[in-house]
C-alpha cells in the first residue's frame, strides 16, 4: 500500500480551473505545460480520516472524488505502440532534410480505447523535445518577424466535413481570421499558417465522421493529400477506418447521386491490397485494441493493468489486490470487454459509491450497482460508432428454494363418482 501522507490542508487546490481546448494552439499549449501537475488526495487510513474535523474530512472526500475524476492515463502493450509509430513518423518527418510528402498514420480502433490520448501524449513528447532542440524559437521564422511556434496542431473533424469546414478548423487552432474567404483562399491561409507556425504534425481526430457518400467527404480527402504536400505529418484518428473508405478512393455515380466506394477484401496486410491508391501509399494505420482474456500473457496484461490502476485509488482501506486478486479481474473483463475508458468510468462511479456508504471497498457487489452509459462519454458521437459497446451486468442465478417432499402427504378422503 502507498505511504500514508498528511491529511489534506483546508484550501481546495484540487479545484479545476478554466477548462482547457485542445483545439486552439494556446490551448493545446497550455494542456501540455500542465498536463502531469494535478497533484492527487493523499492517502489516508481510517484512523487519520476520523481525527479530522467534519469540514476537513468533506474537502478530503472531495480532492479523493477529483482523484478519480483525473485518473492517470496508463500506458498499454497496445498504446506503446501506437505511441512510438506516431512519434517515430513526426520524427522521420521533423528532421528530414528533404522536400515532398511525409508518412502520415491513420491510427483506428474501436470508441473508449484511449486513441486521443495515447496519440495526445506522443505529441506531446515530441513537441517537448522539438522546442528544447530549437531553443524554444522558430527556426524557420523570418529575419525581422514575430517568433511562431507550434510544433502540434490538434483539431477534430467536424460531424458533416467539407473542405471549407475543414480548412475553418484548421485556422481556428491557430487563431487565423478567415471571414469571407473563398475555399481556394483558406487553403492557401492554411499552407501559410502551417508554414509560419513551423508546424511538424497535424492531428485531425474523429476523422471516420467523413461518411464518403458525399462529393464534399471526397473533396475533403484531397484537401488533406494536398495538406500533406506542405511537409507536415498527418495523423488521423477514427474508429472503424478499413471500412470507412478512408484508405480507397470512390468514384461518383451521375446516376445515384452519391460516391461509390470499393468493397473491402480481407486478403493481405492492406484492407484492399489491389488498390494501391494514393491513401494506402500515404499512410501506415495501426490498431489500438482492446485488451484481451484469451491467454496466459494477456490476462497478465489485464491483471497489470488493473494493479496499476488501483495505486491510484483513494479509498480508506487497502486498495492492494482490491482490482487485480480473485475473481475481480474476470468480472471487471466481462463488465468492460477490456476497453480501458469503460473500466475508467467504471472505476470512478464505484468509488463515488464506495466513499458515499462508508465502506471504502469496491467489490462485484457494490459495482454491480454501476452502470456506464453513454452519456459518461458524451465526447463519442454514437453515429459514428464511437461509443463502445457496453456489456449487460451478469447478474448469478438465484438459487431455486427446494421443494418440500408430499410424498406422505395425507390427501383426505377420497371422492367417490357418483
């Protein structure tokens, strides 16, 4: 169990203060400076809780509710991964000498998996790295100009995309004027606002709400090849991208007034290995999974997984094996199917539980009480399969009472026909 700290003092600096958009370069930046300094509830036993004055022990419960409300983005054998192809692309791209298009990464999986944030988080790496390498200057910005520097542009893709939605988005992060501009003049406001941010990697998430049965979704495919001719690494992040038509280029039917797009064949590495479009040759996707249950080495995954996560608990009882021991890992497995935003949420509903009736324990009983549904995820549009599924709770059997043996039973008299 962790070392027992000092209670928490009567100020309440656990609050949160305005809350941060990734989606604007100040933003983005400021998510990065901060993201590691929210400093948890110390842990207490029932001892030190009970010595504290009702007031102090209503701010404790709080800072312990904000603790699980800011639960630790934990690393996965699967994020690993992720993380060090989209890291390892943006470096290949960022320290390149040579002029052309870079590798982008569609990076797919399915909604609640931590796609946001592992790609988030290996940005956030190389933006570090990149700004201490270059002193924390542009080194592209001109003699006699304003130093501008955002080595990461986040933005997410609007529900209906279209070129000029898209190029919007774009200039909003960087807070570029675009009133009354033509498509052709936002793209050229984009390339010279990637251009003079000296901007390295270009993250455009939820990107599978492009449907592709539109003339503008196709448009919008062509802005982002043309986008990635400005020596910048495109990073998409979607749900559900070898059927979203994202990697096949359709062709418009006159007669159906709609995009027509391939189907998707199952041979090979590439979901259509006959079409060597320019988006297959363009990207490298990789899958962000869900954790298993099917072998030895990931049920151990699981099981680390949870031991890491239960350190990071705040109940008043030892939180040691509480997740990780006994039956727990295969219920939590089949209440969440392995995917770690479902275990999260439910996880924070159960020690909100847990604190209200004073039994600071989670248990299958008191989490079958929790439900996750799908307004604990209300970043997820649900038409666009980004919410997860979410298992039914299993409830056991209940046991049938026996039945009493009537095999003496004295019936009475017997009636007789008359």
């Amino acid at each position: 169990m962790t070392a027992l700290a000092k209670p928490s003092s009567d100020s309440a600096a656990f609050l949160p203060g305005p809350p941060i958009d990734r989606t604007r370069v100040e933003g983005w930046q400021q998510w990065v400076r901060t993201r590691e300094s929210f400093e948890p509830a110390p842990v207490l036993d029932r001892s030190q809780y009970s010595n504290m004055s009702p007031r102090r022990r209503r701010i404790h419960d709080l800072h312990r509710l904000a603790t699980h409300s800011s639960l630790p983005v934990l690393s996965t054998p699967m994020s690993d991964a992720v993380a060090w192809l989209v890291k390892a692309r943006i470096e290949d791209g960022a320290y390149s000498h040579k002029a052309g298009i870079r590798t982008g990464v569609m990076v797919n999986g399915g909604g609640a998996q931590g796609k946001t944030e592992t790609v988030c988080e290996a940005l956030a790496a190389f933006e570090a790295e990149w700004l201490a390498v270059n002193e924390y200057m542009n080194p592209e910005a001109m003699a006699g100009t304003r130093d501008l520097l955002a080595p990461v542009a986040y933005v997410r893709c609007p529900v209906k995309a279209t070129p000029v939605s898209t190029c919007q988005r774009i200039l909003d992060f960087y807070g570029e004027d675009y009133k009354n501009m033509r498509q052709e003049d936002l793209i050229r406001t984009v390339n010279a606002a990637i251009s003079a941010h000296a901007t390295k990697a270009l993250v455009i998430d939820d990107i599978t709400r492009l449907k592709l049965h539109r003339e503008s979704d196709q448009d919008v495919l062509d802005l982002l090849l043309e986008v990635m001719s400005m020596s910048v690494t495109l990073i998409l992040v979607g749900v559900g991208i070898p059927v979203s038509g994202l990697l096949r280029r359709g062709r418009f039917d006159p007669v159906r007034k709609q995009w027509i797009i391939p189907p998707v064949r199952d041979r090979g590495r590439s979901p259509n290995p006959e079409a060597a479009t320019q988006h297959e040759r363009r990207f490298e996707m990789i899958e962000l999974e869900a954790f298993s249950y099917d072998s030895p080495a990931q049920i151990n995954a699981w099981v680390d997984h949870l031991t890491a996560l239960e350190r990071s608990l705040r109940l008043l009882t030892d939180t040691s094996g509480m997740l990780s021991s006994g039956a727990m890992p295969e219920y939590l497995f089949g209440r969440t199917n392995g995917v770690v935003g479902l275990l999260e949420k439910l996880i924070q509903r159960g020690c909100r539980l847990a604190i209200e009736d004073g039994c600071e324990r989670l248990d299958t009983t008191l989490l079958n009480r929790c439900r996750v549904s799908p307004t604990d995820l209300p970043d997820l549009d649900a038409e666009s399969g980004e919410q997860p599924t979410n298992p039914p709770i299993q409830n056991p059997p209940k046991k049938r009472a026996k039945g009493r043996n009537s095999v003496f039973d004295d019936s009475g008299p017997a009636e007789f026909a008359g």
